[in-house]
C-alpha cells in the first residue's frame, strides 16, 4: 500500500519540529529563547482558567452542538460586531479547535483544482500547504518591506485574474508583523468587491499591534462584509495556544459547509474550553493590555 497523491502535495508547519528539539534540550538543562513558535510566553489568564475548572465541574464534559455553544457565538458575533465596525450574528459564527480549520475547511469547500488563490509571501506555511493540497495554484504575493510589508497594489491588480477563487490577507501579519494600512485595504476593496472571489481575512493577531490606531479588517468595508471570511481565536490574544480554540465568522452559507466538515471530522469543541471562551471575551481585558505592552518593550530592546 502507499499513500494516496495528494499527501504528496501537502506541507507542514517546521515550527512545530523545531520546537520539539527545543524542548529537548530544555529537558537536558539548557537555557532556550523559543523564536520559532507563534506562542505567548505568558499563563493563560487566570479568570479563563477558573472558568474552565467551573465548567468542568458543572459537568460541561460531553457533545456540543457542531457550531459552537449559542452562548460563546452570542458572544462572539457581539465582540466582532464591536471590534470589527460590522454587524454579524451568531448565525455567522463557527467555533473550531484551534485557527487552522478556519483554513482548511473554507478552502476544502470552495476551492476546485485549477482555482487561483493570492496569498502572501512569506506566510503562515499552511496557506501554501493546503492550495496545494487541493489542487489549487498558488499565487504568492510579496510583501514589501518600503510599503510596511503591505502589497504592491499595481502588482496585485496584476495578479487577479478570471480564476482567482480566494484572496488571503493576513494583518497583522506572521512572520513580519505588518499591518495592511487603512487605506490599502480599501483599494483592495474597490478591486475585489464586484468580484466572484472570497476573502480569507485571517486576524488570529488582532489584538498584538503597537500602533494607536486598532488594525482594519476588509469586512467592514461596503460590499465586503457577504464575501469575507474572518479568522480569530483564543491562542494569540490570552495565550490559550493548548486550548485549540478558535473560530470563523462567515456568510452563513459557508458556515453550513464548515458545520458539515466540522461533523465529518471533530464532532464538536471541546465544551469546557468554549465556557472558558467566553469568560475570556467578556472578563477583564487588562490581561491582554499587560501582554501587548511587554511585547512592545521587548519589540523596543530588539
């Protein structure tokens, strides 16, 4: 027997391999600098660990709806509507464990073989990783450092074409850090929005940013808001990377695919975890405040 093709089309993420070694050498006594994996150093909070010991006690143990518990959508869908400058409802809202099926299931229900998909470059591997693996093509877009590691809008005009499927924007960005400004998202608006083409807005790092202005997301811009899929979660913002907690907020017709794939695949999120959710989003947020303001520091020593 041998492994089906397309397992020869697929990637990983080398962050994680790096990290294993990493913690073998911190199991032999070494000091390590971890630069390799998108982690905070940070404790989960302590109110979203209460939260989920309280669940776990009151017996949130068992099967939750695919979808994500009513009352953590409720939540959610309040928070993006707030956040975003959009009005979403819990209907739009699919909670997943972890960021990552906010990408593979979108793509695994929209994308066909032969499909383009703009993305950027360098990116979180797994963009690239799962175009292929559909047997998508990938069109990486560079990111330029004299623009704040923003796109060449001459050139990503250039690169749409009658096959672009999905357009995946990532901002703040990993690896650079890069925030798409204001102004570029609303000319990428304008080239996208008469378009058959969805957006993958992945804003797992919304909250991580240093400058006064809250980055913009391309949903709330006219027209946007039917054709966007935003990607957030726990992991980033209250150092809940073990958690595996995240979610998508999207035209409801997506999220009807998402559910079926979700139900093919996890069943559900783990419901203690989805309790602790909401303690996270509706509890204090200094937490948040305390972590983005040592990063800046240590940003600023860099």
């Amino acid at each position: 027997m041998k492994l089906a093709e397309r397992m020869n089309r697929i990637g990983v993420e080398s962050a994680f391999d790096v990290l294993v070694k990493a913690r073998a050498l911190e199991a032999q006594g070494r000091s390590v600098v971890h630069l390799e994996i998108g982690e905070p150093d940070f404790p989960t909070p302590a109110h979203i660990v209460e939260a989920a010991k309280q669940a776990l006690d009151g017996g949130w143990t068992h099967y939750g709806p695919t979808q994500g518990l009513p009352e953590l959508r409720e939540t959610i869908a309040a928070y993006v509507s707030r956040t975003r400058a959009i009005g979403v409802g819990p209907e739009h809202v699919s909670v997943v464990p972890g960021g990552k099926p906010i990408i593979f299931f979108p793509m695994l229900a929209l994308l066909e073989a032969g499909d383009e998909v703009i993305y950027p470059n360098p990116g979180f591997p797994i963009y690239e990783s799962m175009i292929n693996f559909l047997g998508a093509k990938p069109v990486p877009m560079p990111l330029e450092e004299s623009r704040g590691f923003s796109f060449d809008l001459d050139l990503f005009r250039d690169r749409l074409s009658d096959r672009t499927k999905m357009v995946i924007l990532n901002s703040p960005q990993n690896p650079t850090g890069g925030v798409i400004p204001h102004e570029d998202l609303g000319a990428l608006a304008e080239m996208l929005r008469d378009r058959d083409v969805i957006v993958l807005s992945d804003e797992i790092y919304s909250r991580i940013y240093y400058g006064d202005e809250a980055p913009t997301s391309i949903a709330s811009f006219p027209g946007m808001l039917e054709k966007t899929i935003i990607l957030d979660g726990f992991s980033k913002t209250y150092a809940m990377t073990g958690w595996r907690m995240g979610y998508g907020v999207m035209p409801t017709w997506i999220v009807d695919a998402v559910n079926k794939l979700m139900v093919n695949s996890n069943s559900c999120t783990a419901s203690f975890t989805q309790r602790a959710g909401i303690a996270a989003l509706a509890g204090p947020q200094d937490c948040v405040e305390q972590m983005v303001a040592e990063f800046r520091r240590r940003r600023d020593v860099i």
